[in-house]
C-alpha cells in the first residue's frame, strides 16, 4: 500500500517547479529557517520552520498551502510568521504540485496519495522536536488534501484541525475526534460560500468545533491576515 501510494503520483507532480521555488525561497527567508522532510520512497521535500517568540511554545501548528503554490506563499507565508509571533513553532510545508496550467479537477485525485504521505511527514518532524500535539492549519487546495488525510487516518496526532477556504463540504468526517474551526471570507468562493451549511451541519457532531467568516475578506485574506490571525488564536486559546 505504502508503496502504491508513492508510486501514484509520480508521473504526473511537477518536482522541477519544486526545487526551482525551493531554489527562489529558501535565500530569500528573513524569518524562519529551511528543513527537508523525508518520505517513505527517499525522497524529500522542503518544510520552513520559525521558531516562536515566546518560551515555552504554546504549541505547534503544521501548515498546508493552497494549489499550484509553495510554503512561504500568500496568507500560509503570512501566517506561518503571524502565529509564530504569537507563542506558536510553526512548520509550513511543501505540499504537491502540478505543471503551472493544471487545474483543480486535475490535482484530484492524481497527488492525494503523496500529500498524505507529506502531512505525515510533517507531523512525526513536529513530534521529533517535541510536540506531540500540534494544530493542523490548511488553505483551499491544502484543506482538500487535508480531508482526505483525515478520511485515511484513524490516529492523527493532531489537536485540532483549522479549514480555511475549503471548497465544498467535508468529506467523511468519522476520523476526526477534535476540534474544528471552520474559516472562510465573506467575500470568498462561490463553491466555499456555497456548501457553509453543509460543513456547519457536519461540524456539529465535532464537540468544540465552529464557524468563522471575515468580513471583508476574499478566499486570500488579502488586506484581512490580522483579523484572520486574531480569530484563529481566539480558537486556540480555548482548546481542552
């Protein structure tokens, strides 16, 4: 199984927009430092660490960018440093990627098998430094990816799981036995504005889960990374 679900993807993800972006983002970091996670296969990728402005860190959360970019990208760069300043070690990763004319319905569901494997990845690196109970954070394509992990993982080491931008409802949900926030814009996709109450409904068997919209805010956050930063802190500050 471990071996298919490598093998799957790998004709068609576009590793060279891999490291020519690794190539372009690592020098330019001013905050936060470059790390390789392995997969299973041998085969790594990059991760962008930052470590938090207070001690002991409140936590950890691993973040999970949207399709066709790279870890330091939009509101997953932004925020990566955001919550970093607010008390969290933060690990963005690589997720996988397609030729830069791919679209959604061609990332579905060619590169799920590796993404699992990316997140899992991500997670044992987060638990290697000592967090053993990290926060999920995914964006748009990155939360697609992230539903699946969870259909295909009955013992996720995670604390909670925050959806922003995730197009549709959820899919099966039974995996997942923490809490959820749910975040979009409300200005943002018609395909994310359009399925909100199924996801809200779905939530409500998850104890502690809930719904946030930005006002003001498109399916980038642009111009709203603070205010989405607030509500996202205001939701883990009150985890169990």
């Amino acid at each position: 199984m471990a071996a298919l679900a490598i093998a799957l993807p790998a004709a068609a993800q576009d590793y060279e927009r891999e490291r020519r972006w690794a190539a372009e983002v690592v020098p330019g970091l001013v905050v936060g430092d470059a790390v390789r996670l392995k997969l299973p296969g041998g085969r790594d990728f990059l991760g962008i660490t930052t470590e938090p402005q207070t001690k002991p860190a409140r936590g950890a959360i691993l973040l999970l960018h949207g399709m066709g970019v790279h870890p330091d990208h939009g509101v997953i760069g932004a925020l990566r440093v955001s919550l970093a300043d607010a008390g969290y070690a933060t690990l963005s990763i690589q997720m996988p990627v397609l030729a830069a004319d791919a679209s959604a319905e061609d990332y579905l569901p060619a590169l799920f098998p590796e993404a699992l494997w990316r997140i899992r990845a991500g997670a044992r690196w987060l638990q290697d430094q000592g967090y053993l109970n990290s926060i999920l954070l995914c964006h748009s394509m990155g939360c697609r990816m992230a539903n699946v992990y969870y259909e295909e993982t009955t013992d996720a080491p995670f604390a909670a799981w925050v959806v922003l931008g995730i197009a549709g409802p959820f899919g099966r949900l039974g995996n997942v036995r923490v809490p959820v926030l749910d975040v979009s814009g409300d200005a943002d996709l018609p395909a994310v504005l359009r399925d909100d109450w199924r996801r809200r409904l779905a939530l409500n068997a998850i104890p502690g889960s809930e719904q946030r919209a930005i006002p003001g805010a498109d399916h980038y956050y642009t111009g709203r990374e603070r205010e989405l930063a607030a509500a996202i802190l205001d939701f883990l500050a009150r985890l169990p």
